[in-house]
C-alpha cells in the first residue's frame, strides 16, 4: 500500500511539473473532496491553494445594427487553465459574428495563451473551448471577446454556463473538479443607450 502511494506522489510531481503550475504559498486553503475509488477507504479530502473565482460576460450598450464584442473575463487568482463554456443568447435579438480566423469562430483571443475555438452548438447556444494553457491566470484578465450583430432594441441577455473548468493547483494535477467547486459566473446583457 505505501508503495502504491509513493508511485502515486511520484506522478503527480511529475504532472506538476510537466503542466506548469505556479505556485503561491500565500493562497487560502480550498479543501475538495475527492468521492472517486480510493481502495476501500472512505471519501478523501484533498487540499488545494486556491480561492473561488469568476468567469463573467460583460456588458455593453448598442442599437439595431451594432457589431458589438463581448468580453469573457476571468477573476484575479483564478489560475484557470481550461474551460468548456456554453453562452446562451436570444437568436431572435443577436447573431453571432464569425472572426477572421476561422478556427476561432466568433471569438477573438485577448489575453488567453492557449487554444481557443468557439461554434454554434445549437441555434442560440455557443459552445466555447478553452484549450490547456501554459500557466493559469493569477490577475484579472479578459480571456477572449465573443462578436454578435444586434438585431432588435430590447435588451438581451447572454447567459453563461461551464460545463468543466480546469484550474492549475499547486501541489496537485490540474482537474476539472476543483474548478467546478471554486467556479462562479456572471451573465452579460446587451441594451440600447440610456436616452439624454
């Protein structure tokens, strides 16, 4: 059994490294339990360095007409390294808006290092991919714009669920799971200018 846990120890400080996680001792502690196979013992409880975060969709105001790009950011200390993001929109008041780079679709890459592609999952749902970065995020950064033409003047909202969401924790392999306990998110809203 001490064998098996040595091994064990030995490749998570070999996928560690292999990832680059960063870490920061002066993170709080998150604690996660883990209820997988754990060889006749009960649930185990595995400590991270990590604090809740947030993925948010900004807002922005636009007229029939507009080309509008919306900002998904992520919260400072996030340390995000992967996500499948899906952004639920009114197809009846916007379009999404194919970028340059094709493989990209509607979304343009600001501060994310590592893949990215966006599609049309189903009419009136993006699915989002964000593919394994170098080093997760420790501030506050806009990961990427998602572009949508307005088609009407009420207001609309862009609602934002993640499906998994990989962090890079010191001491530990990167895992969806953690991700999920820590993850918040904020919807976007597009409106017409305030009237002077």
């Amino acid at each position: 059994m001490r064998r098996i846990a040595m091994i064990v120890a030995a490749l998570l400080s070999v996928t560690v490294l292999l990832s680059g996680c960063a870490e920061d001792p002066e993170q709080p502690l998150i604690e996660v339990v883990d209820p997988g196979p754990s060889m006749g013992d009960s649930d185990t409880t595995v400590t991270f360095q990590y604090q809740p975060f947030t993925l948010a969709l900004g807002s922005v105001e636009a007229t029939v007409g507009d080309t509008v790009e919306i900002p998904l950011t992520v919260s400072a200390d996030a340390y995000l390294v992967n996500a499948d993001v899906l952004v639920h929109y009114d197809p009846s008041a916007l379009r999404p808006v194919v970028s340059e780079d094709e493989h990209r679709g509607c979304a343009t890459a600001v501060d994310w290092t590592g893949g990215l592609w966006c599609g049309e999952r189903e009419i009136g749902v993006l699915q989002l991919m964000l593919a394994q970065a170098d080093d997760g995020a420790a501030e506050a950064v806009t990961l990427c714009t998602l572009k949508f033409e307005v088609l009407t003047d009420q207001p609309t909202e862009l609602m934002l669920t993640v499906s998994a969401a990989g962090v890079c924790a010191p001491n530990a392999v990167s895992a969806d799971a953690l991700g999920a306990a820590l993850l918040t998110t904020e919807s976007g809203w597009i409106s017409a200018p305030a009237e002077e």
